[in-house]
C-alpha cells in the first residue's frame, strides 16, 4: 500500500483519484517514513492528511485526530477547549451512526471559529485537516454518514 490516493499537507493538495495508477502524482514535502512505510493506510497531523487506502474511512481518521486535539488542549482559551470537544463529540456520534449531514456544517464553523479565535497553532491548525477531508471528501463523508446509520456505526 505505498501509492498515495490523496493528500492535502502543508496546504498542498495532491488528487490522484480517477487517475490510472501509472499516472499517480508523488506529493513533494510528505515526510519520508510516510512515504515509504508499506503498512500505513492513512495518516492525519497538524499539517495535513494523507489517503492511501480507499477503503480507509475518513470519518474515524477524523475521529482519531479530533481524540488527539482534544486531549492536547491546554484549555486556556474557550474556543479551542470547547471546539475541539464539541468537534469530536460530532465526529464519534457520527462515525458511530449518530449523525446527519447537517452536522458537517457546524463542524465546519467550529472549524472555522477554532482557526480564527484560538491563541496557539494547536487551536488554529487542528481543524485544518479535518476541514479539509470534508471539503474533498464530501461526497464520502456524506455517504458513510448514511451507511454508518444503518449499520448503527459499524462498518
Ligand atoms: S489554542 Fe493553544 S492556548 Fe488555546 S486552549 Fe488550545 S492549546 Fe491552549
């Protein structure tokens, strides 16, 4: 699993979906281990996301990076202590068949809130990633809301 399918890092977006694996595209400043590591499936920082496996979900990338901002929030200013539990609230409720399409778009304000009132990178980097896998993964993210609710979360 070493091709990668999408990536927007460091504010670079590289799109490699509908192209024949021949004509993929290597996205410059990817850090090397993440390039060449076989085993890894997808891969959510600071600075971006990376898709390599299209079966990987993006709702609970986004899950599993949103548990991390939350959890590193020093909660000295309340945009960034609330917004960030208030998007991983919405973003479990959701990888757990909880949730609606509407609520992408309060995830993206909170994003948005989070990126332009926070005092530190962590609060205005965090949402970055996960504002921008449900901008070029809507159509995705739209679709495992509607499976994951059928399945109650499971997938
Ligand atoms: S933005 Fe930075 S300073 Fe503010 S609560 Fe988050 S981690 Fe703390």
């Amino acid at each position: 699993m070493n091709r990668i399918l999408f990536s927007s890092w460091k504010g670079k977006v590289v799109d490699n979906r509908g192209r024949k694996p021949e004509e993929f595209i290597t996205p410059e400043d990817l850090p090397k281990d993440l390039l060449e590591n076989k085993e890894t499936k997808a891969f959510m920082d600071w600075d971006g996301f990376v898709i390599k496996d299209p079966e990987v979900s993006i709702i609970d990338l986004c899950v599993q990076f949103l548990e991390k901002v939350r959890d590193r929030s020093c909660a000295k200013c309340i945009p960034c202590r609330i917004g960030t539990e208030v998007m991983y609230d919405m973003m479990r409720d959701i990888s757990e068949g909880k949730g609606r399409k509407e609520d992408l778009k309060v995830i993206e304000s909170l994003g948005d809130t989070l990126h332009e009132a926070t005092r530190c990178k962590i609060g205005r980097s965090a949402p970055v990633p996960v504002l921008d896998a449900v901008k070029y993964f809507k159509d995705s993210v739209e679709q495992e809301i509607e499976e994951k609710k059928k399945l109650g979360g499971k997938r």
